[in-house]
C-alpha cells in the first residue's frame, strides 16, 4: 500500500457530521494519512481548527469560496486577515473564480479573489484557488504577484493553460474527474504534464470517481484516482504515489 495525501478535501461539511472519524479511518486503512481541507466561509473556520488541533495529519486552510461570493461581505476579508495572524495553516483558500456553476457576480468574485491573493502574498502562504470557465483571468489575476506559489484544484483547463500555471509556480491537482471515460481533454491534459507538477485530491463529499458516482465522495476513494492516473501515464502506482506525496510536502510544508 502507498501512502498519499489527499490535498483538497472538506472533511468539515455537514455530510461528515454523522461518522467523520469512521470516514478518516477508512481513508486511513488505504493510506491516505494526510488530508488538506479548504476553508470555505468564516463560519466554518472555527471547526477545520478544532478538526485540524486534534490530529496533527490534518492541514488547515483557510479561505472565501467564490459559490458564496454573493454571501461574504468586506468585513469577511478583514476577519480572514486577522484570522490567518492568529491561526496556523498550510494556505490560503478555497478562494477562485467560477464562471459556469456559479451565479455570483464576476467582478464581485474577482475581488473577493484579488483580496485573498494579497493577504496570501503579504502573508508568504500558497493558495488553493478553484477555477472553473476562469482560468484565463485566474493566469492574469496571480500574474500580477510574481513567486506566488500554489495548487488549482480539481483542474479543469486546457493543456497548454497548465503549463502556464506551472511556469507560473502552481500545481495541477487532479481529482475523480480523471477517472470518467468521456473527460478526453482532462485525461489527456493529466497524462502529458510533468509528475513535478501533479497533485491527487478527492474534493470530498463531491466529485466522486466514476466507480462512486452519484454516492458521497470520502478520502479514502483517492486510491481510485491514484489507479486512474498510473494507467493515463502508464506509469506505476508507486512512482506516482510518491512523487505527488512530495509535491504536496513540498507546497504545503507538511
Ligand atoms: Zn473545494
């Protein structure tokens, strides 16, 4: 068994309430030891502490997710600044742009983005932006803070988008979607970029694999991209294992 790191999953939601320790032991059982969680509005920052304080294999982070835009006000920026000067993490985020799933406005989000990319620059953290129909103005938006560093979760840009977030220093972080037949573009983008560049996550409870679809998504499912990917790359299991566990160490400082 290969240990990896799920490097973007919300253990914190509601859908764990019931049997969130069950649930990381599973995760556990498949070698799956270090998981990242997102923060996604202030008031659920309190608990991914309190989640995070009790077992030193879970990551913090700590972040407005672009879905709540229309819900976070100027006073959440603030607060996230004075949170991350008193709090630990490993980044900044779940912050980004969404363009298709999403009906809050685009310049609203780009604040509330732009505003995160400051405080992660001021505060020399990476982030974790999520970007979908974005990734142009997600490229321009970092652009303009040279030496940022981070992941782009659960990507879903073109090939040659990931090259330019890589040059840019960025990892391309691939989840469930990878393992769905008809992602042609996506399987083929995750099999020709450089393992350096690659991270696994489950983006749990959603984006399950196609072996899980339509059920909750859990940590310990992130064997099933794992596979995916080895065969997209004809690469083993095993190089392909440690090398994101590295790539993840290596981002996150952990
Ligand atoms: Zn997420």
């Amino acid at each position: 068994m290969n240990d990896i790191i799920d490097s973007h999953c919300h253990l914190d939601f509601e859908d764990f309430s019931s049997d969130r320790n069950a649930v990381i032991e599973r995760a556990r059982s498949k070698g799956i030891k270090q998981i990242v969680i997102p923060g996604v509005k202030c008031d659920n920052w309190h608990f991914i502490r309190e989640i995070c304080d009790n077992d030193p294999q879970l990551h913090a982070c700590y972040g407005l997710h672009p879905y709540l835009a229309g819900e976070h006000t100027d006073d959440d920026i603030t607060q996230l600044k004075h949170w991350l000067d008193n709090n630990d993490c490993v980044a900044v985020g779940e912050c980004g742009l969404d363009y298709r799933k999403n009906q809050a406005d685009k310049n609203l989000q780009l604040k509330f983005f732009n505003a995160q990319l400051d405080i992660a620059h001021t505060i020399d953290k990476p982030v974790v932006i999520h970007s979908v129909g974005a990734t142009e103005d997600v490229i321009n938006s970092i652009r303009h803070y040279p030496g940022m560093r981070g992941m782009i979760h659960s990507y879903s840009g073109s090939y040659e988008q990931a090259k330019k977030l890589i040059d840019l220093g960025f990892y391309i972080s691939f989840g469930g979607a990878i393992t769905y037949d008809n992602a042609r573009k996506l399987r083929a983008t995750a099999s020709d970029i450089p393992l350096g560049s690659i991270l696994l996550e489950t983006d749990a409870p959603d984006q399950p694999d196609a072996d899980h679809f339509n059920q909750r998504n859990e940590p310990a499912y992130l064997t099933n991209v794992l596979k995916c990917l080895s065969e997209l790359r004809d690469e083993p299991i095993e190089e392909i294992a440690a090398q994101t566990t590295r790539n993840a160490q290596e981002l996150f400082g952990i």
